[in-house]
C-alpha cells in the first residue's frame, strides 16, 4: 500500500469519528474555552511550553485535532497560531472552540500533513506534535522535513508523545489483561477496524485504519535527518493517551509516554 493511500484511507476513518467526539467532547470543551485564559494541557507539558517561551511566538501544530491543546498555547500568549488537520469535521470543531475563546489570532488548516503549502514555509517559531500523532505517519523522515520547512531559523520543535513500546499493547480498560501483540521492531502498517472512539468507548465497524510502531530510535534519527538539534529527551511513566488503562495499573512501570525538543539553526 502506498503512503498516500494509507493517509487517504486514515482521513476517511478520523472524519468517520469526528461526529462521535464531537458528541462526547464539544459542549464540555466551548463551556470552558469560554473561560478566558483556559488552558487544557497537563503539567509537563505547560511546563515544556514555558521553558520554551510561546508568548508571542508564532506556533504550529501538525495534525491539530480539534484545536483545544492550540488553543491552550495561544491562551499561555502565543501570538499566531496555526492548526493542521487532515479531517475537516475536526477542523470545523477546532474553529468553533477558537470563536468560544475570542481567538481571533488561531487559524485552521484542513490538509494533509504531507501536502501543507509552501505559504507556510519559515512562518513559525514553535511547531508542535502532540499525543497520538506520530502513528499514524507512514513516513517520518518526509514528516520531520514538513516540520523543518515551516520552522524559521532558529525555531523549536517540541514532541510530547505516547511511547512507542505502548503500541505493542492492545488497548484496554483498568481491569483488562495486558495483551501485548505487536512487534516492536516491524514497522510495517497495521490496520484496525475497531472505530476510534476512544472518549466514549464504544466500537464500531470501522472504515479501515492504518497504523505504524515507530521505534524510538527510528523517531530521534529521522528528525536528526534534518537540520534538528536534540536538546531535550525524556521518556516517561505518565499515561497520556485514551488507550492502555490497564497498562497504567498493572506490573512493572513502562515508559508510558516521551517529550522530545530540537532546534533549528538560526
Ligand atoms: C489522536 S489525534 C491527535 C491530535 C491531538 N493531539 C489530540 O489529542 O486530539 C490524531 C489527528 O491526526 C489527524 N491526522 C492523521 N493523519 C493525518 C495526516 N496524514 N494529515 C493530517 N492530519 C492527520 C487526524 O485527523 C486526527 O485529528
């Protein structure tokens, strides 16, 4: 299967589930972007952003959902702000969340990650990649270079993500055994139908879903394959995902979830 192909079939997976998040998610998160100044990011990553520095960066972020994790960043004074997304249902969402919180300065962007136009390239400060992306990519070292080309020199990009060994796990509730089943070091896609409503936990027949384990090697050497410096690594036990609940409970600590920080050359 080609990469074009699996992200073609992704987009028609994630618009499918759109409407479910929708549902579980909208009227919850425009009562509190209401709030002025709303931020929905966990500590670690706030206290990333912060060491960073975003007040009055210009950020992007690759494969942006419905916005709210922007949202919060342009909330911590961010100056403009751009969110990337392949599912325009997610996109309409991000634009509604934005109106709620008078976010006159975040923009939307429906495409796919790997065609965002040359008009963004060197526009940012900070590019950002935020749980439950980095899977779904058929192909990092053309991702990392997206994310070299839209930062300016000098720019950051930081990586808060689930840790690649959780991959191997099937999902499941606290109470569920842990059922490890994938190959850590088999990158090739796997597929699922099994829906991705991971906020209201039903299934459903899907359409088809592609997925990769991107070893964490392979991840820190193809965002070095650019002009990256790495300045921050840290592999970690807190679960940031919607998956693996049992994971969190059970046995032995794995690293559970990962930041990751480069830097352009100025
Ligand atoms: C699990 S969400 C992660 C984003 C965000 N951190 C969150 O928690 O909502 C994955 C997002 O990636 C988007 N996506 C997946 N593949 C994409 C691609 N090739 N181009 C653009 N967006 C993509 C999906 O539409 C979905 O909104």
């Amino acid at each position: 299967m080609k990469n074009d192909e699996i992200t073609a079939a992704n987009r028609v997976a994630w618009e499918e589930a759109a409407p479910l998040h929708r549902e579980q998610n909208m009227p919850r998160l425009l009562e509190r972007f209401r709030q002025p100044g709303y931020s929905c990011l966990d500590e670690i990553e706030t206290s990333i952003l912060n060491d960073i520095g975003v007040g009055g960066k210009s950020v992007a972020q690759l494969c942006c959902n419905n916005g709210r994790e922007l949202i919060s960043v342009r909330n911590m004074g961010a100056d403009r702000c751009v969110g990337f997304d392949g599912s325009a249902d997610f996109i309409a969402q991000a634009r509604e969340i934005a109106a709620a919180a008078s976010a006159s300065n975040c923009e939307f962007e429906c495409c796919d990650l790997y065609d965002i136009a040359p008009g963004f390239d060197a526009s940012f400060d900070l590019v950002t990649v935020t749980i439950g992306v980095l899977g779904w990519m058929p192909d990092l070292a053309e991702f990392f270079a997206v994310a070299d080309r839209l930062l300016k020199p000098g720019g950051t990009l930081f990586i808060y993500e689930q840790h690649p060994i959780m991959e191997m796990i099937e999902p499941g509730k606290q109470d569920e055994p842990v059922i490890w089943n994938y190959d850590y070091f088999d990158p090739t896609p796997n597929v699922d139908t099994e829906g991705l409503d991971y906020y209201g936990g039903s299934t459903y027949e899907s359409k088809p879903l592609y997925w990769m384990i991107h070893k964490m090697s392979d991840v820190i050497m193809a965002a070095l394959g650019n002009s990256f410096s790495l300045v921050h690594f840290e592999e970690r036990p807190g679960h940031i995902s919607n998956t693996w609940y049992n994971v969190e409970h059970q046995g032995p600590l794995l690293p559970m979830s990962y930041t990751l920080v480069f830097t352009k050359p100025s």
